[in-house]
C-alpha cells in the first residue's frame, strides 16, 4: 500500500504558522503518544527556533505507560520539555502551568532584566491534523475558551485565551503537515487515523495491523476475538470477521466491516494500551 498525503490547504496553514509563530514565546507541540516520531513534523524545529518549547504525549491514555515514560525521557534528553497528557479526560493539564514557567524562565529572566515584569508568556499550540489540539485547548481553557469573540466595532485580530496572568494562549492551532518520505510514517498514521480511511485499502490497513499486533502483542487478538494468531494475516482476519458474524448478503463474509470494526477497536483502546513505536527502535510495524 502506498501512503500519501493530499495536502489540501497546506500552503496556507504553513504561512499562517510562519506569521502567528512571531507573536509566540512557546510552542507548545501535540503529537500522538502512540507514535510520537511519525506524528511530528521535523519542520517545526526550523519554525520554532528561538522559541521555548514544550511537548506534548497526548492520547497518553490510549499508549502503553512504560512506553510513554520511555518518550518523555527521550524528548527530555534532546532539550525540550514534556509531558504525558490525557486531553480528553484531563489528565496531566495541572502540572502544565508550572512547565509552562519552567520552559520559558529564561524569557521570564530577559523580561525582568530589562524591567519588564508580569508580561504573560504567549503560547501556540501545533500538530498534525487529529491529534487532538482543539480538545487540548478546550480542557486547559475550560471556560475562559468561550471566546470573545469579535464584537462589533472591534478590530478584527488574533485572539488570545488568557490561562491565568502569566499564561495566554492563541485560540486558533497550528496545523503541521505529516512527512512522508518514509512509507512506515504513512502506515503508522493510517493506523491512528490520521490519514482519511476512504482514500485506503481498508483491508491491506486491518492486515498490516494484525501482522504488527501478532508479532509485538502476541495474544491480544486471540483473546479480544478468539482466533488462532499462528496463522497469515488474512486468515486471522477473515477469523474475525466470523466470529464477529460480519456479513454481507446473507451468509458472504464482509472483510470491509471487519477490517473497519478491527481498526476502531484498535483506535478507540478495545485491544489495550499499545505503542506503536519506540525511542531509537523504530521499525516494529
Ligand atoms: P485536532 O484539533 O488536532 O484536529 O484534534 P481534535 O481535538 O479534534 O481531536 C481528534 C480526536 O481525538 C477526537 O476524537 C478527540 O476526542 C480525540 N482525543 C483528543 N485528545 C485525546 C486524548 O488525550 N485521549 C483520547 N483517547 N482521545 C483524544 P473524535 O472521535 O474525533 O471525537 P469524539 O467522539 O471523541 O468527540
């Protein structure tokens, strides 16, 4: 299968990027804690240069923890900060505010040298599409993200969601891009979901995730579906679609319903907490 990425409005979400980046102190960055590297747009290194920086494991939830802890020590080590978030559930928002100083105390410091005291730190959050930055603004803001909005007779402008005194954060995300130079990225994303189900091989998707699950989470089919694993990847599925009485006409197996159950147990945690790639070892699916 060969993955690809329809860019759509890609030019303008860069510009947009490059413009609202200069307003920013931090950059706070998104990516899927399931796959941390494929989830991530290297761009943004260039992009977010001179800014301080902050990562974000989000979906922790849906990720193995040893894994996330794994990442978060890997991101660590390479500079930036980071922490594990659940945004749907909450999970780790509280301590952001206190990372959020620590990552910009050198500003702070720049700022109080020159005697600038109190200027809230500006921040922008970013990431490829679905990773989860509209619902991450919308738990940290709570209800402050009930927008302002732009009133009549006030000039139209960039609008900014005020976290507590010393934090504000751009209301709109940026948009990175994925990369695709390594087919492995595109099957990881189409994976997650990141990439529109309709423009893949549905089934191709189902067996290259029954060939990563057997061989990196041996059992877990078997259990969830009570098929033998010790067989190819398109009979496991078509023992799926079996027990999960996926049919078409009558009594014909439907292998598009069962890939499409399969793929969403897998996306919405049904199969578990699972990592999809590690810190240094990068070639598991
Ligand atoms: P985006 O702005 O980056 O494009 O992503 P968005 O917030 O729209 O989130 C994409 C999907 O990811 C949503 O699911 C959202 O609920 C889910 N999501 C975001 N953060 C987390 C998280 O930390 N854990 C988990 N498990 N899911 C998360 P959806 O299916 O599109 O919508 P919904 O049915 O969940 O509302």
């Amino acid at each position: 299968m060969h993955f690809q990425w329809y860019p759509g409005h890609m030019t303008k979400a860069k510009r947009m990027m490059q413009e609202n980046i200069k307003l920013i102190d931090l950059v706070i960055e998104l990516v899927d804690a399931r796959v941390p590297l494929s989830s991530r747009n290297p761009d943004i290194d260039e992009l977010g240069k001179g800014k301080a920086r902050l990562i974000l494991l989000n979906k922790a939830d849906l990720a193995e923890d040893r894994w996330n802890n794994e990442w978060k020590a890997y991101f660590e080590s390479k500079g930036y900060s980071c922490v594990k978030v659940n945004s749907k559930k909450g999970g780790g928002l509280k301590s952001i505010q206190a990372v959020i100083q620590e990552a910009c105390k050198e500003k702070i410091e720049r700022d109080r040298r020159k005697g600038i005291l109190n200027r809230p730190v500006r921040a922008m959050v970013v990431g490829i599409p679905n990773v989860g930055k509209s619902t991450f603004i919308n738990s940290l803001a709570g209800k402050a993200a009930a927008k302002t909005g732009n009133k009549p007779g006030v000039t139209k402008g960039k609008q900014w969601i005020r976290l507590n005194k010393s934090v504000e954060l751009l209301d709109t995300p940026g948009i990175l891009w994925p990369k695709f130079e390594d087919q492995t990225v595109g099957l990881r994303l189409a994976l997650i979901g990141s990439i529109k189900d309709e423009i893949l091989n549905i089934e191709e998707l189902a067996s290259e995730l029954i060939k990563f699950m057997t061989k990196n989470y041996s059992g877990v089919l078997a259990d969830k579906y009570g098929i033998n694993e010790d067989q190819d990847s398109y009979a496991c599925l078509k023992e799926i679609a079996e027990q999960k009485h996926c049919l078409v006409r009558g009594n014909e197996l439907d292998y598009v319903k069962a890939s499409n159950l399969l793929l969403e147990d897998f996306r919405s945690g049904k199969l578990g907490r699972l990592t999809l790639e590690y810190p240094e070892v990068q070639d598991l699916a």
